[in-house]
C-alpha cells in the first residue's frame, strides 16, 4: 500500500514538470512574438529608449512585458496631448492671422464715424465687487466688430482685450438726470483723485442719451485722460489713451470753437504719443501743439493750458543739438523753445492761480536754476514743500524737488567758501583747491569778474532765508 502511494506520488510530479514545460515552451512560442511586435511600435514613436535594453528586459518575464505596456500607454498619451495642443495653437494662428489684416480696415472705415466706449479695466472693475452680485451686459463676440451701448463701433480681435463692463448691483437703476445736473455731477467728482474713477462710470451710464452732446462729448474725452492716468497697466493706458484722443477729434470736428475740446484733444495726443515711435512721437508733438495754442486763444484765463505749454517749451528746449539735428534730417523741420519761454509760461500760470500746483512750482524752480537765478529756485522749492501732495505726480515732483534743494546747497556752501577766500585775499588758493579736486569753481551766476558787496552779501545770507522745515 505504502509502495503504490510513493508510485503515485511520483507520476504526479512527472505530470506536473511536464506541464510546466509544456507552459514554458508555449510562452516563449506565442509571447515573445507579441512582444517583439510591441518593440517595434514602440520603436516607431521615436526611439526614446534603448533598443538592446528594452529586448533584454522582455526576456524577464510577464511582470516586465507590463511595464513596458504602461510606459508605451504613458509615452501615446503624452504623444496625443501634444498633438491636440499643437493643433489649437495652430488654429489660433490662422485665426489671428485671417482677423488682424481686417483691424485696419476697419479703423479706416470707422474712425470718423463712432468707436466702442468701454467702461473699465479689469484691475478696476475688482473695486466695484463690493455689491453683493453683478449683472453681466450681453456683448457681442464677434471677431471683426462690435457695437457698445452707445452706438460707438470698433474692431473686437483677438488681440484686444474683450470690452470692459462695468458690474452693476441688483435692483439698483441707473438715475436718470438731466444734461446740466449731469455735468455738473461729474465735474465735482472728479476734483479728487478717488472720485475721477466715479465720474467716469457717471459718464459711462449716460452715453447713449448725451452721446450727441458736444459739452458731454469733451467731458467723456477727458475722462478717458483721467482713466489713463490712474491706470498703471500698459495695455490699459493706450486702450484708455486712444479711445479718449478719438472722442476728442470726433468733438473738434464739431465743435472747433470750443476752447475745450481742443485743450483735451491735445492733451490725449500727449498720451497717445508716449506709445509711438520717433515719427509719430514727433507728429502727436506737432497736434499737441497746433491744438494747445488754438485752446489758449479760446480759452486765455485756464491755467492748465500755460502749464501744459510750459512743460512742452521745457522739454523741446532740452534736446540736445544731435537730437534736433537727427529729427530735423529725419523728419523736416521741429518745433524750437528756450527755457525763458517755459519760465514766461509757467509763471503765467501763477499769476492766473497762485499756488496751482506742486509740479508748476517744481518746474519754475528747474527754470531759474538751468538760469543760473538760485535765489528764485530756492524761493521755489520752498513754496512747493509747502504744498500737500495729493497725486502720485506730486510725490515724484516732491522728490525732485528735494534733490534740487541738495544741489542748491552744495552750490550755496561753495559760493560760501569762495566768498570768505576772497573777502581774505586768497582767491588762489580756492583756484588750486579746486583745480585739486577737479571741479569747478562757483558758477558764472555768483562770480562776477569784479565783487559787488552788496550782491554778494544779498547771496550770502539766502540761506538763512529758506525754510527747510519739510526737506
């Protein structure tokens, strides 16, 4: 009994060795083939692995043949995510390129006539989600042009931005006031800095009822002016600048005899301008220009106009002869100014407005000292410390005015050391100190060719009446 259980026992192990052969010899018969198609597909998507390394690998088993699967599963769908990103870029390509050459033509076609108003940028519009939930305007998606509320038409392409709406809160209407009411509204908003951006939305709301009314029309122009001014994004200040110079010529076409429409037209030449290249730089200078004096006769009491101009004298009266002689090869005849016609300007604006502005008092102390005049420029300096700073213009126009006064007082303690070596006799002795250091001595404006006591004296104690109380 015992002998036929070992008999039995043993022919169960041959079976089972020769099934497991049988296994073995079936594997590498229908198996390997399969793989070594696998590799070859595999091998068609770019070579990425090694092909001695991944055959050595097939020989280790079922366990590595379904590595391989998943790492080929892994490298197609990489495969076909690129494809299908590279196919919508290619679509937006062809779409850009069909859309953009129609931009032009479009401007052409409708720059005399009415242009999109939009209302605010998105950095703007997160101030207004205060409310407690919005109502989205329908707009029109359309590719090649769009009509906002007020008639106004532009082109909308892809490289625009889409029209900026303004969120409205629920159950809130839009008040309906009258012409006058409105104007005056928008005028007493936008007198501080926070209420500019209120005034514009005013403007906005309105546009469809007053958009024919050329008192409307110029306020609307400028505050397109005052959004660019608040808005600290490129792309927003050019949309903002464009937008505002178009309703301004639409509103010197209409009304050329008012002072103005000319005043803001210029002013968003200006801003347009800081945008272009050198020729267009130079032709927005020559509008400015034309527009600034044509708003000066029509309006001669608006100190604005003076400061305005004077900036414009100061900056053309400081490009150097290379740069007027290069414009002047490259695009005929520029416009010339001196600084004493800036002076005359921005002094104009003081006599009209004593204490208009802490930039007008900047520029008049930067006058006298290009003059050389250093009593003025510290009496300047002085009187715009004394101003509060409201804009962040103010405070840039505030440091500079700071760094003058340093200037001024480097100046004044040289003249000082000159003065005392003189009054001693010892003028040569300043000569070879500074001839030591390698600087100058004191400038023309303080060393006359023969000493006057009394105007020396006069210099001598300016210091000591200027406050630096502020500095």
């Amino acid at each position: 009994m015992h002998h036929s259980t070992n008999k039995e026992l043993i022919l169960a192990i041959m079976v089972g060795t020769a099934g497991i052969s049988l296994l073995v010899l079936w594997y590498q018969k229908v198996r390997k083939p399969r793989t070594a198609m696998n590799l070859r597909t595999f091998f068609s998507l770019g070579n990425t692995f090694d092909s001695t390394t991944l055959q050595d690998k097939t020989h280790n088993g079922q366990g590595t043949a379904a590595i391989f699967q998943r790492r080929q599963l892994q490298i197609l769908d990489k495969l076909n995510e690129l494809l299908a990103n590279m196919e919508e870029l290619k679509e937006e390509i062809r779409f850009l390129k069909e859309t953009i050459p129609k931009l032009e033509e479009y401007i052409q076609d409708e720059l005399g006539g009415k242009i999109t108003v939009h209302r605010i940028s998105p950095q703007h519009r997160a101030r207004k989600r205060r409310a407690t939930a919005v109502q989205n305007s329908a707009t029109s998606n359309s590719s090649e042009e769009a009509e906002s509320e007020g008639g106004y038409i532009t082109a909308n392409t892809d490289t625009e931005e889409q029209s900026f709406s303004v969120p409205k809160p629920f159950n809130t209407e839009i008040e309906d006031l009258k012409l006058d009411i409105l104007l005056q509204k928008a005028d007493h908003l936008r007198m501080t800095q926070s209420g500019k951006m209120e005034s514009f939305e005013l403007l906005c709301e309105h546009k469809e009822k007053f958009k024919d009314e050329i008192e409307f029309v110029w306020r609307f122009a400028r505050a397109y002016g005052d959004m660019f001014e608040l808005s600290t994004n490129t792309w927003e200040k050019k949309h903002y600048a464009n937008i505002g110079k178009t309703l301004g010529e639409k509103a010197i076409t209409r009304a050329p005899l008012n002072g103005h429409c000319h005043m803001w037209y210029a002013v968003l030449c200006g801003c347009v301008s800081q945008f272009e290249g050198l020729q267009n730089k130079i032709n927005y200078g020559h509008h400015f220009k034309e527009h600034l004096d044509i708003a000066i006769q029509l309006l001669p009491e608006e100190p604005f106009l003076y400061y305005l101009n004077g900036r414009y004298c100061y900056t053309v009266s400081k490009l150097s002869w290379i740069e007027k002689k290069m414009a002047t090869t490259l695009f005929g005849k520029i416009p010339s100014s001196t600084v004493q016609e800036a002076l005359r300007n921005f002094l104009k604006v003081e006599e009209i407005h004593p204490g208009y502005s802490l930039l007008n008092y900047m520029y008049l102390a930067k006058c006298y000292v290009d003059l050389e005049e250093n009593q003025n420029a510290w009496k300047f300096c002085n009187l715009a410390l004394s101003l509060p700073t409201v804009t962040k213009e103010d405070k840039e126009a505030q440091t500079e005015v700071k760094a003058i006064i340093k200037s001024l007082k480097r100046a004044y303690s040289k003249f000082k050391s000159y003065w005392d070596l003189l009054t001693a006799g010892r003028e040569m002795e300043w000569t070879l100190e500074m001839q030591r250091l390698g600087e100058a001595g004191p400038s023309v404006a303080v060393r006359p060719s023969r000493p006057n006591p009394r105007s020396w004296e006069a210099e001598s104690h300016l210091g000591a009446s200027i406050s630096f109380a502020s500095y």
